[in-house]
C-alpha cells in the first residue's frame, strides 16, 4: 500500500493511501476524531468504572489512539492493556513525522510503541501494556469477554465493505466484557443495526468536528 502524509482541518497530520482514497483519520480533524470518538466517548466513561482496562483496537495503524489513550490513563491513575490488531502495519521510520509526540517523554513512548515486538505483551510503563497481533481481524483469534472498550477503526465502508460484516461484530461481541463499550466514527444505519444484532446495545451519539454522528455501543 503506497502512503502519504496529508494535513488534516485541524491542523494535526494523517496518512493517505492513494489507491483506496482513505485516510487514517477524518480529512475534518485526525486528532479531533480521535479524541472525540475514541478517547471522550470510549475510554473516559469505561474509567468512570474501572481503573485498569483492556482496550482493543481493529486497525492500529499509526498509533495516535494508542497514544492518546497512554496519555489519558496517566492523567487517571490508570493502567491500560492495549490489544492493537493490524493487517498491514506501517513503520516507525512512516509515523514519526506525523507529530502526534509532543516533547521528549511522549517521543519515547511513541517508539517504543512502534518498536515494540509483535505477538507478545511488552509492558511500556506501568500505566501501559501493549500486545499487538499482525493478522487481519476476519481471522484473529480472540479471548472472549476480556475487553473492556472495543475502538473500531477500520477503513470506512466504501473503501472496505468487508470490514462492516455482521459476523465480525459477532466475533467482537464476545470478546468483550459485560458492560464494555464498543465505539466506531462509523455512523451508517446498517452498521448501527448490525452491532445492535450482534448483540451491542446501541446509540447514535454526537460525532467529531465535521461528523454529525458516531456510534457506540454497551454490552
Ligand atoms: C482507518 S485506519 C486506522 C487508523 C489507526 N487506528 C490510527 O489511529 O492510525 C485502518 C487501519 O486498519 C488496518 N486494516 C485494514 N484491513 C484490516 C483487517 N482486515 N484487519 C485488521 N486491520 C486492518 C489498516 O491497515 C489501517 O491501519
């Protein structure tokens, strides 16, 4: 897949991959997506309940929920088990550039992210674990009901309808805990009936600058 660096509305960067016409993140705001639908509305009320999480994420990519995530459970108190599944990994050597590293102790942490070996838990700190699978989510083996908040963030719909199947949200359901949390910036109706016979109970919530809505869903 050829990528390139493009600048997003809110001044933060983003990858594009030219033959899908995708980016990683909403052209609107790639951090202001990421905040809103994964960290405000996804991990920030699972703390409101628990200290010490598992989240598991569909499409790890460049790491900026990852590391917006490490941030947050710092500020908590908390500590984070980061499952991160990815089909098609990028390079330290592509993400570095993107920015989303802010100073010195930030920089360390965002490479130890992406230098961090495959398949196996690397603790980072004590406020962050990360365990990241090479494999496409179709066939990734998942424990069931261990995962506290599900971030969905695949490519969309139209680049790849594959992604957005109902047996994948079933395979995602029972992998997560009773009461966590699924969210996606994702906001088609068919999706949103597809989790809900998944099993999710779901809502249409307020989405990122840009998007009028999202979805989320609770188990
Ligand atoms: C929208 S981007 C994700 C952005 C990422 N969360 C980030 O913050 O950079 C979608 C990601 O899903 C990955 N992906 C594509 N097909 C996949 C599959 N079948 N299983 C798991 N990941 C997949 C892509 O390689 C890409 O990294």
């Amino acid at each position: 897949m050829k990528r390139k660096i493009i600048t997003t509305a809110d001044g933060s960067q983003t990858l594009e991959v030219e033959e899908l016409e995708e980016t990683y993140h909403s052209r609107h705001g790639a951090r202001q997506e990421s905040e809103h639908v994964f960290i405000q509305m996804g991990l920030v009320p699972a703390l409101v309940e628990k200290k010490e999480l598992t989240i598991l994420e569909v499409g790890f990519g460049t790491g900026l929920n990852a590391i917006l995530s490490w941030k947050t459970a710092k500020q908590a108190g908390a500590k984070i088990h980061y499952i991160g599944l990815e089909a098609f990994p990028v390079t330290f050597d592509e993400v570095a550039p993107l920015g989303y590293a802010e100073g010195g102790e930030e920089a360390a942490f965002f490479q130890k992210l992406h230098e961090a070996s495959w398949e196996e838990e690397v603790v980072i700190d004590e406020h962050f674990s990360i365990t990241k699978h090479e494999v496409k989510l179709e066939d990734a083996t998942l424990e069931q009901g261990v995962v506290d908040v599900v971030y969905y963030d695949a490519f969309g719909p139209r680049a790849q309808p594959e992604m957005w199947r109902l047996p994948l949200f079933e395979q995602l359901f029972e992998a997560t805990n009773e009461g966590g949390i699924f969210v996606t910036y994702c906001a088609k109706g068919q999706v949103r009936r597809d989790l809900a016979s998944a099993g999710y109970d779901m809502e249409r919530i307020e989405g990122p600058p840009g998007k009028r809505h999202m979805l989320r869903g609770r188990k």
